[in-house]
C-alpha cells in the first residue's frame, strides 16, 4: 500500500513540474533555454504560420524544444499535416568530427504518448505515428531520396548534440543527390564562414542559424505520407564584437531547388531570402523575417529560382 501511495505522490508531483520539462510545447518562449536557439529570443515570422511567437494553426504546426539527455540541444517547428519540420534553428559554437552511427528517433509527444519517462526524442517503438514521419517510410519508396538534416550533424559542437540531430522531426526527404552534393557543400561553407568570422567578445565561436523548407503544392509524397520539398533554404546571423567596431552585424543566406541537378549554392543576402519566401508564405499578418531588424538584409538579387 506504500508503494502504490509513493507512486502516486510521485505522478502528482511529476504533473506540477514546469513546463520546461515539455519537449513539445505551446510556445518557444515557454522553455527558456529553447527561446536561445532564436536571435534576441525572436522566432521568424512566416504569414499563415507564425508571426510575432503566435501560430496560426496550433493543431497543425508543433514547436519542439528538441531535448536530448536532458538537455535542449535546438528547436523545431513541425508541421503535422506535411509530417516534415517547417525549420529548425540553432546556435553554432563550433564543430566536433566524425558522425555518429545512432539509430535515428522520433517525437512521442507529437501522437499524444505523453509517458512520464519520455519527454525527450527517443528511439521509435512498435505501432504506428500519424502526425510524423517514421522509418517505414524510407524504407517504401519510389522517389530517389533520403533523409536531408535541417540542424546538420556536421555544426554540432559534441557528439551528444550530433546525436540528437538524428530525429525524423529533423529531417526532411531530400534529393540523393541535391543533399550529398550542392546542399552537403553549402553546409561545409557556411560552417567555415561562422568559424572565421561569427566571434564574440570573448573571442567565442558564436552564431544563430535556421534552416527551413517549402513543401511542394502537389501529391509528391513519401510512402503517400511524407511531404517532398519544393525547396530548401537555410539563413545565418551573428555579431562580431572583438574586431569589428560598433558592433556590426553580418548575414548571408542560401537556398536551392530539392531536385537532381541542383548546381553548386551560392551565397546570398538575408534580405534576397525574405523576398524570396515571401512567393511562399502569404497572409494578411505582414512579411517573411527570419530574423530581428539588427541582421542586414543588403542588396536585392538580380535572379532568384
């Protein structure tokens, strides 16, 4: 009978916890080691998705504080109906080698499995998961495509955090070959930009990234379930302090086409990326912003896809 009553002591006080222990929750800001995977604390603003922290559709779109041995590694917005992340944001500090050989994860909280011990990613169990992607749909294919990282394993700072970059709320269907050529490359650049030049005044490798993606608008789906991008973008921001005077900002952005024969990525302006998303995210609650005002957006782009 004492152990039956310790249980329930136990249960009680689990539910009284703060909702930093969520993984799913209702509000980025609600977690506040989430809120710093966004610059100044400020997620995008994507019209008819997510404008000013609030979401247009919240049984739709999930924000996940993706949390991995019991600490938060980044976040991820997560749209249940497509079964692919919107975006994922992060802070780069640096990079560790190699890439771990883990079996790949999946959200609980996305299908209602709210048990007390699971309120982290965790390895996918039997039965079936209607709001997300699962591992049975790489494996019943057509399309010539793989699993493409939004947070990529390659800018994790520890092996932990690589790891938990290995969850299907992470992923997207990605072109072979636009992934392990063009993108991959892309990722490889933008790392030794933030290496080089994103400093803090401690001299500390310090920068806020979002990587993202447009579903396509037709019946393009894996295993008849799993949205294929049309397109993928990713945009940087960061400060350096030590050796630039007055603070000065610097940005840059990228993006490209989810198909085969996707050429080599160049860099573009923040501001080029915003016009760009503003063809794809259309509402009445103001324009595309990746990030605060601080960030330059420079010159417009002569050309965009």
């Amino acid at each position: 009978m004492m152990g039956v009553l310790n249980h329930l002591s136990t249960l009680l006080l689990l539910s009284l916890l703060p909702p930093a222990l969520s993984h799913v929750v209702k509000k980025f800001s609600d977690v506040p080691q989430c809120k710093n995977f966004f610059m100044q604390g400020t997620t995008p603003n994507l019209p008819g998705i997510l404008y000013d922290g609030i979401f247009k559709n919240q049984n739709r779109y999930k924000p996940i504080c993706q949390k991995y041995n019991n600490i938060y590694r980044f976040a991820t917005l997560y749209d249940t109906t497509n079964r692919i992340p919107v975006f994922s944001a992060y802070t780069f500090t640096g990079y560790t080698t190699g890439r771990p050989d883990d079996p790949w994860m999946i959200e609980p909280q996305l299908d209602g499995k709210k048990n007390i011990n699971r309120t982290e990613m965790q390895i996918q169990e039997g039965g079936r998961y209607e709001h997300q992607a699962e591992q049975n749909d790489n494996k019943i294919s057509e399309y010539k495509v793989n699993k493409g990282h939004l947070f990529p394993s390659s800018h994790a700072h520890d092996l932990d955090t690589q790891k938990s970059t290995f969850t299907l709320t992470n992923i997207v269907p990605q072109d072979i070959t636009f992934n392990d050529g063009s993108w991959k490359e892309m990722e490889r650049n933008v790392r030794g930009t933030l290496v080089k030049n994103c400093k803090d005044a401690n001299d500390q490798i310090k920068a806020y990234v979002v990587t993202g993606a447009v579903p396509n608008n037709n019946k393009t789906k894996l295993n008849n379930r799993v949205n294929i991008p049309y397109l993928m973008w990713t945009a940087f921001c960061c400060e350096n302090k030590k050796y630039k005077k007055n603070k000065n900002w610097m940005a840059g952005a990228y993006w490209g086409l989810n198909k085969e024969g996707t050429g080599a990525l160049d860099q573009q302006t923040l501001g080029a990326l915003e016009d760009l998303l503003n063809k794809y995210h259309k509402g009445k609650d103001g324009p595309v912003n990746v990030f605060p005002e601080d960030c330059p957006r420079g010159p417009k782009p002569t050309t965009s896809p």
